[in-house]
C-alpha cells in the first residue's frame, strides 16, 4: 500500500509545555497581554515562547504556527 504523500507528519522537534500552552491561547484568539494574565507571565515573555514555537515549527507568524500546529495534532483549540 502506498503511503499518502499529502498526509501532514508530527514535526520532529516538539514544542516545550509553556510553548504550546501559549500557542494554544493564540489559537482561541487571545493576545500576549491576555495570556500572560491567564498563565501568570508578561506580554513580553508569552511573546518569547511563541517566537520560539515559530521558530522550531520553521513560520514567521503566529498564525501559521497556529495553522502548522493544529494540522500536525500539536494543539487543538477545541480541547477544553
């Protein structure tokens, strides 16, 4: 059986639990400054974790860490 090319594959660098929470909030519509009160961090240092995430899932933006994140099962914005 051949294997379907267009399939999304688990990046092989995972993200930190304070990275994907984060990136998690983005994805349900939450700022830095929001965030940083649901965690318990400042604006700057969620906005340091999410440029981390960009970085080892290879985007410039948050949104398509988000986009690349939920596609590979890293988040999923629905999970309560």
């Amino acid at each position: 059986m051949e294997p379907n090319r267009h399939a999304e594959r688990r990046p092989a660098i995972l993200l930190s639990g304070r990275e994907a929470e984060c990136l998690l909030w983005v994805s349900r519509g939450k700022s830095s400054a929001d965030i940083g009160q649901i965690v318990g961090l400042s604006p700057r240092t969620v906005d340091s974790y999410i440029e981390k995430a960009c970085a080892k899932l290879g985007v410039r933006t948050r949104i398509e860490a988000v986009a690349v994140g939920v596609r590979t099962g890293l988040i999923d914005p629905e999970d309560g």
